[in-house]
C-alpha cells in the first residue's frame, strides 16, 4: 500500500508469544498467553497453557472479564499456575471448548457475503440460463461471473460492522473490501494493537474505527507508535470504551492517531489524568463517561486541549468543580472553546459548583441531571438556579434558554440571595464568601439594580449581634476540630461548601453534616435541606456539628 507503515517494523512481544501466531489467513486456532477468548458469552484472556496436576491433557488457565464467572485465583490444589488480578476470576478450561478464531476478513466475508436479497440472486441465476440458451450450449460454465458480482459488492462496502464474530487477527482485508470509511470491530478477540495497525494499514480510507469491549495490550515504545501513525493518517472518530484502559494508556496511544477529532474512551479505569504532550490538539470531541474520575482537579489537566469543544463526564462521581477561590465573575483560561459539558449522574451536592461552570469562556450547553444538589428542589427551580449562576448558558438538558427565561430565573434568583448579599455588605470576610459562592451576584446588580426589600425572600428578623454570630465547633470523623462564628441566618449550603474546604484534605467523598442534640442524649439531626438556613434547625450558640464525608 503506498506510503503506509511497512508492518514488519512492529517488534513483537517480548515474551515471544508472536512468534506461534504468524500463521496465515486459513490456520487453525493459536493461542498463547496473552491470547484473548470466548466460552460461551463470556470473554476472558489466557494466562497459563500446560498440564495441571492429576488431569490429563492440555489446559487453558483464564482471567475472566466478569470476575463471577472464575472460581480460583489460579492456584489449584496448593500450585500456583497463575494469578488473577481480580479475586477469583480465574478457570481452567479445555481447548475445544473456546470459540474459533476467525480473521476480519473473514468475518466480513460471511456476514455481508451471505446476506444477499434472494430475488437479486434469483434474477441473476435466470439470466445466466436464457443466455445458455441463446447460445444452444447449456453444458457452458459462467466462469468467474460469481468471483466479479461478489468483487463488486464488496468494494462498494463503505460502512462494515462485524460485532462480536470472535475476530482476533486482521487477515486480507485490502483485496476485499479496500474502500472502508467506518469499521465497527468492538466486542472480538483483539489481544494486541498488532492487529489493529495491520488492519488499518490495509484501509487507506478510514475515518471511524469503534474497537469497543476489546482488550488491546500496549507492547510498543512510544517512538513506534510514532512511526506507525500513518497508518492511521485518515481516522477521526474512535471508540475504546471499556478497553480496561487508565489515561496513561491512552497517552502513550494517542501517538497513532494524529488527525484524532472524537475520542470515546467511556467505562475504561480512568482516575487520574495528566496534560497530553504534543498529542490529542486535534481533538474536538473527548467522552469519558463511566470513569471514576471523582476530583474536579483531575479533570482540570485536560483544559489544554485547546480544540476541545464537547466533553462528556456523565457518572464520573465527581463530588465537586472548583477552578479556584477568586471571588466575582472573573473567567480562567483552561477550556476555552468548550461549549458543551456533560455532568449527568454524578455526587455534585453544593450550588457553588455551578456558579463555577460560569468561569467558562465559551459553555453554550449544559446537561446536568441526578445529581445530589438537585434532590431538594423541583426541576424548574434547579433549572432556574443553573440558568441564573450560568451567564453565556444557551441550552439546558436539550432545552433552548430563551431571552424571557433567563430574564425571569435571574430575577427569582436575586430575590432568592438579595437579603443575603445586603446583610453581608459590611463584613469583609462574609462578603467574600458571598462573592465566591454568588459569582454572578455583582454582574446581575448592575444589570437589573438592587431588588426592593419588599420583594426579597424573608429571613428571620435578628436584633443583636450576639443573636446574628453563633459559635459552631465543627468536627470531622477523624478527629479534626475547628470553632467558627456564623450567622444563624446563614444558609445551610454555605456551610456545606465551607466544611469542604476546610476538611477535604483528610476525607474524600461530599460532606453531610449532622447536629449533635445534646437534650437527647447525643442523637444526630441530619441537616440535609441546603436551601434552609441554620435558624430553621434551631441550632445554639454552642452547638457541635459532625461532618461525614461519603
């Protein structure tokens, strides 16, 4: 293929495993460790080859995918003969009893060639008869008619999806069907990204690649993966979800791939995530989604991708978003052009996260859903609060934001804080906090004016300053102490996001807090509805508020 990669430039493994998997299309099964297989509906990768002791014959010994399916960790009667990095998940099982191998193009060849519409086939059959008529010789074959329609068909293939056809090499690909945009390989027998250059190298046309449910081992250098780029010189959207892949993985990956716009990487064991280094700048489009990413911080280090413009994070347990503690509505300078942001599913339980959705230059569209914050309020009134909080917002969950929605759901929030931001006015540090939690407060006061006492949210009346500031010992389940001064009138979210700040370091997870009643004996009053203020539970001077981090 002209200017592709020669593939015997790809080392093999160093354990030599390669070496008894050369065979050509037509070979039998070959399996060695490290081999990917399939029993039944169940996938798992081969660990071990030989005898075990006291059985006869030949034996594979598997990790399975679903741990639940093994039963050892591959110790049988006292010998280990491999071991398992899930509990449990392995199993001895007999050669005959896994699926046979098939090439991919072999796959595509029995799945599209046998497909064909049976009156086509039947038209075709009666034509090739009236000409042995016409010509009086009906003993006369129709050599190589058959070989030029199914060549034909094939190379109008632009689209091919072999899911789940047990393919685990890449076979002749190029004399069949050579004309492929869009490649759907997921849920096969993929054991290594061997396969997959020769495979794409033989495909100069191939734009989408879904790789999906494989488990690809990585046994080249990043220098290779360099230079076997260009076999890959056409792809733009990719899939690797659940690949068992952590973002180093994916790093050192992303050097096949330079023209990369869309990378689905989603349900994969992704935790930690630090900054590509000359990789993934073509990247428009990155989902994420199902990885226990859970730090904000973490998600942080992929705002450099400066084409990134959509970004899906759903069920991720992120538990918080904090870009820094800069109080008005200053924006940073990470994700510049992202426009849409996926937050769907995860453990956010504190409003201040999405005021800090508002330090985004270019957010347009926001799906956020089931998240713990949203638990205590109706969904039009969530919506209102993510609406007011967001100033560039044009869409939310699907829905467009329209001018009057926006005007009215600003309005009710400045209602909602207005007596808030009025009583803070005169301490420095309360007012602080309000700025930090209320980014858009200050631009919303210079849009609309200061609302009328009359039409504020009322709070109950205080005369004193000994009635105002109530001395709180705040207590963590590790010990740590702290005594601060609050507000009775302040809201109950505020202090959620002040004992994340000053507990977070030795707890993960989102906070709760809990009054401890001293009249019953100690008993925890759960103080769960963040919109109330702390006067609504009727907490003292003197109280003690346990902080539980989940």
């Amino acid at each position: 293929m002209v200017g592709a990669m020669p593939v015997n430039l790809i080392p093999k493994f160093c354990n030599g495993a390669m070496d008894s998997h050369n065979g050509g299309e037509d070979s039998d099964n070959q399996v060695f460790i490290g081999s990917r297989v399939k029993c039944n509906d169940d996938f798992g990768t081969v660990k071990y080859i030989g005898e075990v002791q006291g059985y006869k014959g030949v034996w594979y010994g598997v990790e399975w995918d679903k741990a639940e399916r093994g039963k050892h960790d591959g110790s049988v009667d006292d010998v280990q003969y491999f071991k398992t990095t899930k509990p449990n998940a392995g199993s001895f099982i007999r050669p005959n009893k896994i699926a046979p191998y098939k090439t991919c193009a072999e796959a595509i060849r029995r799945y599209y060639g046998d497909r064909e519409d049976e009156t086509v086939a039947a038209h075709r059959r009666t034509v090739i008869n009236e000409w042995k008529r016409e010509m009086g010789a009906p003993f006369i074959e129709m050599v190589g008619f058959e070989k030029i329609h199914q060549k034909q068909k094939f190379d109008r293939l632009l689209e091919v999806c072999v899911h789940d056809q047990n393919v685990a090499k890449a076979g002749n690909v190029a004399a069949l069907c050579p004309n492929v945009r869009s490649l759907d390989v997921s849920q096969n027998l993929f054991s290594n990204w061997r396969e997959i250059i020769q495979l794409s190298a033989q495909l100069p046309d191939l734009r989408e690649l879904d790789l999906s449910k494989n488990r690809m081992a990585i046994d080249m250098p990043e220098e290779t993966l360099t230079q076997l780029s260009i076999n890959f010189s056409a792809l733009e959207k990719l899939n690797i979800s659940v690949c068992d892949y952590e973002w180093q993985d994916i790093l050192a990956l992303s050097h096949l791939w330079p023209k990369l716009n869309e990378l689905i990487a989603a349900y994969n064991r992704i935790k930690k995530i630090s900054p590509p280094e000359n990789t993934l700048n073509t990247l428009t489009v990155l989902r994420l989604d199902g990885n226990p990413i859970e730090n904000w911080s973490e998600v942080i280090n992929l705002g450099y991708l400066k084409n990134l413009k959509v970004l899906s994070l759903n069920d991720c347990h992120i538990g918080a978003i904090r870009f820094n503690d800069d109080p008005g509505y200053g924006k940073v300078n990470v994700f510049e052009n992202l426009e849409v942001l996926f937050l769907n599913r995860n453990s956010i339980n504190d409003w201040r996260s999405i005021s800090e959705l508002d330090k985004l230059k270019s957010l347009k569209k926001l799906y956020f859903l089931k998240n713990p914050v949203q638990k205590n309020e109706d969904y039009d009134t969530c919506s209102q609060m993510i609406i007011a909080k967001i100033g560039n917002l044009k869409e939310l969950n699907g829905s467009i934001i329209t001018p009057e929605l926006r005007r009215g759901a600003e309005y009710d929030y400045m209602k909602r804080y207005g007596a808030e931001w009025k009583s803070v006015q005169n301490n420095p540090q309360l007012k602080t906090e309000f700025d930090i939690e209320h980014c858009r407060f200050q631009e919303l006061i210079a849009k609309y004016g200061i609302p009328e006492d009359s039409l504020l949210v009322k709070t109950p009346k205080t005369t004193t300053l000994t009635s105002q500031l109530l001395e709180i010992t705040l207590r963590d389940e590790n010990g740590k102490i702290l005594k601060k001064k609050f507000p009775s009138t302040m809201a109950v979210q505020k202090l959620v996001t002040l004992a994340q700040r000053l507990f977070s370091k030795s707890n993960t997870g989102s906070p709760t807090l809990y009054l401890l009643d001293d009249k019953m004996q100690g008993a925890e009053i759960v103080i769960d509805n963040v919109m109330k203020d702390l006067a609504y539970y009727s907490v003292k001077n003197g109280d003690t508020i346990l902080i539980r981090f989940r």
